[in-house]
C-alpha cells in the first residue's frame, strides 16, 4: 500500500510580531518534520529564513486538546475512562461522517463493523501511546 502524500487544506496567520510568527495549517497525513518544511520553504519564498521552533497538534481525528490526557494523570483508572470515553466519541464520529442512520434491531451494518474495528484497536496500545495519539 502505498503511503499517502500530505495535502494542506487551510493556512492561517494567527499572530505575526516579526520576526515571530505562528501559523495554524490544516492537513491530512502530514508529520512534523512536513510542517517544518513547509515553515522553512515560506521563508525562501519570502527571500528570508524562517525556522520552525514548535509544532502542537491540537487536533488528530476526532480527537482534540480536551481528548489529551496529561501526564500527570496517567494511572489505569483515568486511562480506562479514557479509552471508554475515546470509544463513543469515534462512533459518533463516524457516524456523523459516514451519514450512519439509526439502526433497526440487532443487524449490524458495514458502518457498525467499520466502528467497531476502529475502538478494538486502541485498546491493545501501551498509556504512551494512547496519550500521544490523542493530542
């Protein structure tokens, strides 16, 4: 399977103090060292240098800051809920994005299947990776 190449859907300038500034960048499967990249080519577009000093994923999916679980939080209580809480908030979300209507009865359909795939997989991941992926 070959690996899909990043694509930037939205720029945004959110504050400019030169030489500072802070961009938000909306994309699909990019990485940090892309978004650096993309910091370093604008300033070569510029005629300057522009040098990427932090990148902050606020939000993976359906996942977002409020979904992060701090580090000094992490014990098997609160990363239980977590991973609960994680469950019906990927449903939802896949629900809402595949235009899932209710279902009647106990018949499961594809969109349940995609669903329930999806929540079985975090769970075999260690707490690190869990918190990591919910940033």
């Amino acid at each position: 399977m070959e690996k899909t190449p990043p694509l930037i859907t939205a720029i945004r300038c959110l504050q400019f103090a030169p030489p500072e500034f802070q961009l938000e960048i909306q994309c699909l499967h990019e990485t940090q060292q892309y978004l650096r990249k993309i910091v370093h080519e604008i300033g070569l577009e510029l005629k300057s240098t522009a040098v990427c000093t932090q990148v902050r994923r606020i939000r993976d999916g359906f996942f977002t800051l409020d979904s992060a679980l701090l580090r000094t939080h992490w014990n098997l209580q609160n990363i239980r809920n977590s991973i609960q809480d994680s469950k019906i908030k990927v449903k939802v979300g896949l629900q809402r994005s595949l235009g899932h209507q209710a279902r009647s009865g106990k018949r499961h359909t594809d969109m349940d299947q995609v669903a329930e795939s999806k929540l079985h997989s975090t769970e075999g991941m260690s707490a690190s990776d869990l918190t990591h992926k919910m940033r």
